[in-house]
C-alpha cells in the first residue's frame, strides 16, 4: 500500500495505490480504502480546520491500470467547503478550472 496525500490551495489531492484482488465487491473494496485513508483524511482535515464531510473511501476514485506493482491505483481528491473537506469528483475539477 502506498499513500501520497498533500494540502494545496485548501485542497487534499494525492493517490492511493492498493492491493484489490480481482472480483473484490465494491463495498468490500471501499472498506479497504477506508481503512488507509482514515488516519491521513482526518489528519489533513485537522490541518486545514476542517471536518471529513463524508467516508474517507469517498474521496477517492479508481483510475485506470495498475502500478508497477500490480496494485490498484486510486486518484484522491477534496476540497473545503463551509468548514468541511468535500470529495471531488473529476468531473467537478475539471468543470471548476474550465
């Protein structure tokens, strides 16, 4: 498991490369994230003054391929709204910076 998470601009944005075995469930899956990214999304709400405003598995997003070592990458993403860190969807950033 790696994961890489930094604060930039009032945004969380990192990845998550993590062991998924193939067929694994969704919820199953979201579980397994949850259990990385808790710590490091309630660590970097504190840093900004912030509140998670939803499961951490919510704010990350399976991107395609896999890493080098055959793990599952997980594109990160959130923003703060009103004195919580909001998931991001691609689309939202895009559509913010367009």
């Amino acid at each position: 498991m790696t994961v890489r998470l930094c604060v930039e601009d009032n945004e969380v944005r990192g990845e998550l490369a993590l062991a998924v075995p193939p067929g694994t469930p969704a919820a199953r899956r979201d579980r397994m994230v949850d259990d990385v990214l808790t710590d490091p999304m309630f660590d970097l709400a504190a840093e900004l003054g912030v509140v998670l405003a939803a499961d951490p598995h919510a704010y990350a997003r399976p991107l395609d391929g896999r890493d080098e070592q055959g793990r599952t990458r997980f594109e990160v993403r959130g923003r703060t709204e009103g004195g919580r860190l909001m998931p991001v969807k691609r689309g939202k950033l895009r559509a913010r910076r367009g």
